[in-house]
C-alpha cells in the first residue's frame, strides 16, 4: 500500500469535518434571529437580507474556488476557507447590531464557498472503494449533521447558557482554527491537475463555470432538486422559529429554535435511511415526500397546531434528505474528473441563488402580504417543482449521462 493510500483516511476524516464545520456555523446562528430581531427591532426583510448577505458570500467564492481547487488542490482552497469560518465567528461573538450580523453573515459566506466544491470534490477524490455516489452520500451526510448540530447547539445555549451567542461563537472560531491546522498537518495526494506535470498557476484566469453538454440532462434535474430541498431548509433556518411563535403558539424561543434543529435532524435521518438506494428512486420519493411535508405543515399553520406543524416539518425533512441525497450523489456520478470541483461548484451556486432569492422574496413578501399568505403561496410553487421533479424522473434516470459531446454550456448567471 503506496504512502498516499495510507494517510488517505485522515485525510477523508479532516475533509469531513472541514464540511461539518462550515455549515454548522452557518447554521449556528438560526435560533438567535428571532431574539435579535426581538431585542433590536428589525423586520423580517432586514432579517432576510442578513440571511442573504451570506450567500452574496458564497457566491463571490464558489466560481473561483471550485475550478481553482481542480488547479491548486483542495486543501489549499479549505484551509483559508475555515480561517475566514474563524473570523466570522469572532464577529458574531462580539455583534453588538445588525451590521455586525451583515458582516458576520459575509464572512462566513465567503468561508463556506471556498469550501463547499473543494471539499466535496476531495470526498470523491480520496474515497477507499472509488465510489463517487458513497462520496457523495457522505458529503450530504456531513452537510446535514452540521445543519442539525447548528440550530441544536444553539438552541440548547439559549436556553442554559448566560451568554450564548458570546460562547456559541468563540467555539465555532476554535473549530475552524483547529480544523484549519489539522488539515495542514495531514497527507494529502497530489491533486488531479498536479499530476504528470506541474501547476501553471501563472496562466490560470478565472472564468465562467461550464458544464458538459453530455450531463446537462441529469445536471438539471439534480439543480432542481437540490433548488428545492435548500429553499425549504433555508425557510426553516431563517423563518422557522419566527412561524413557530408567531403563526403556531410556541411561546418559548428557545423550543421554537429546535423546529430548525428537528428539521435537520430528520433530513439526516431521511440521508442515512435512503443512502443506499438509487437515485433515481431518491429523486421520485424525495419532492413528494418534501411536499406533502409542506402541505401539512401550511396545515398546522392554519389551524395553530404545534403538533400538525411538527409532523410536516419532519416528514418536510425526510423527503429533503432522500432529495439531497440523490442530487449529490447524480452529480459526483456525472462530473468528469478534471471538471469535478468546477461542475460541483456550478451545482452549489444553484442551491445557493435559490436560497437567496427564495428567503429574500419571502421576507419581503411576508412585510407586504403577511408570513401565512406568503407560505401558502411557496407552497405552491414547492408542488409545481416537485411535479415535475417526478415527471421528469419517472421518464428517465437522471444519473445515465446523454450522447457523448465535446459542447460545455456556460452555467446561466454564473
């Protein structure tokens, strides 16, 4: 067994961690906006932009990360990425207003692009068997014990801790900083474009991401579902608690602050239980599922019950999970080796514009029109999308990639 095989496991360890550490300080925060919002009045657009503040973040990153790590290497591209994570951290912990969340959101966007398509492209890269769709089901998987841990962490601290926000966030810099160092410290295989040669850094450019027009087929049909999956986890990360006490009854914010939590949590649960089937079928369980969640959570809305509104969130979840799942795991398939960090990041800027846009047009929309009326409506149009999802789906497996082509396709937008 070569040396680089022999270190290989570290290497896929620290690179999941580096994974769980970016979303969960992404996600840390999600239980202290409604308090903020409380103690320092801000509407629930302002609290939305902050939301999107981040992904302005990760989109400024993604298009040059991903490609560049296919250059560089991935843990040169993770490693900067968790010492902006720290700074972040920092800022949180001494935000005294809602600038400073701005910042803080920023920073941690900007943490979370320059890691995202590195690090799920190493997963791939460093797997034991070769298995890209285990890669890619374990990637997910990390994403969502940090989503899950986030929220949680924080809800907990809220509850128990003196100066939650102050502790919460000392620890994530402490993570990422000692992250950060792990990643140095372990071996590390030469990356793809390293190899046979050296890296001609000097002659690099950025440019926009591409995708073989060979993939495109089941390129969209995972953006579409990842599209939907994120606009709903990202609703319940900057508006859950908020609907949990203002349209449900659940006075304590703390609680409501662990609907966020359960929703990650099942959506780990749906990754673990439905990792090993196709994705074909994880693309035709997963939006109805998500759906039907949705439908009977706008339920609970409507007739203030906590209990209707806690099974939609979680069966909501559950069919987010088995969705993720397949989305990832379609694309790990798909990307070709050279183009992986580059095709996984156009595939993560479609989560994140969607996430945006969606969370964005929903706090305006909800200052306008009221949160009940504006969910029903998103509701909605989360039905159209997963329709087609499975029309789509049951037509043709996503993963099999079309005619060879030498054509790429500029990512719209990007």
């Amino acid at each position: 067994m070569s040396a680089g095989s022999r270190h290989r496991p570290a290497a896929f360890a620290a690179t999941l961690l580096t994974i769980f550490t970016t979303i969960f300080a992404s996600n840390l925060p999600t239980p202290f906006y409604a308090v903020w919002q409380a103690e320092w009045g801000f509407s629930a657009t302002a609290l939305t932009a902050v939301f999107a503040v981040y992904v302005l973040g990760v989109l400024l990153m993604l298009p040059t990360a991903g490609p560049l790590s296919d250059l560089l290497g991935r843990r040169q591209l993770m490693i900067p990425g968790m010492a902006f994570t720290a700074a972040a951290g920092l800022v949180f912990a001494g935000a005294a207003d809602l600038q400073w969340l701005a910042l803080g959101r920023f920073l941690t966007g900007l943490g979370t692009g320059m890691v995202t398509g590195a690090a799920t492209a190493a997963l791939v890269e460093l797997d034991s068997r070769g298995n890209r769709a285990h890669a890619g089901t374990l990637s997910a998987l990390a994403f969502t014990a940090g989503a899950t841990a986030g929220p949680l962490v924080g809800s907990l601290a809220l509850r128990w801790l003196p100066a939650p926000t102050v502790f919460c966030f000392l620890a994530v810099a402490a993570l990422a900083l000692g992250n950060a160092f792990l990643l140095s410290k372990v071996a590390w295989p030469a990356p793809p474009a390293q190899e046979g040669g050296a890296v001609q850094l000097r002659r690099w450019r950025p440019q926009r991401l591409r995708v073989p027009r060979e993939i495109w087929p089941g390129f969209a049909v995972a953006g579409v579902a990842v599209a939907l999956t994120w606009s709903t986890g990202s609703l319940y990360a900057s508006l859950g608690p908020s609907i949990a006490a203002d349209l449900v009854g659940v006075r304590d914010r703390s609680l409501a602050g662990l609907y966020a939590a359960g929703f990650q949590l099942a959506g780990g649960l749906g990754q673990l239980a439905f990792r090993r089937h196709s994705p074909r079928l994880l693309m035709l369980f997963g939006p109805a599922a998500l759906v039907s969640g949705m439908l009977v959570s706008m339920a609970g809305v409507m007739l203030m019950s906590p209990l209707l509104f806690l099974v939609g969130t979680l069966t909501t979840a559950l069919g987010g999970g088995a969705a993720s799942v397949g989305s990832v795991a379609v694309v790990s398939v798909l990307a070709p080796d050279r183009q992986r960090g580059e095709i996984i990041s156009a595939f993560y800027m479609i989560a994140y514009l969607t996430m945006a846009t969606v969370v964005f047009t929903v706090g305006l929309s909800s200052d306008r029109f009221g949160l009940k009326s504006t969910l029903a409506v998103l509701t909605g149009c989360l039905v159209v999308a997963a329709a087609w999802l499975i029309w789509r789906c049951r037509r043709q497996d996503p993963a099999a990639p079309a005619p060879a082509s030498l054509e790429q396709r500029p990512l719209a937008g990007a």
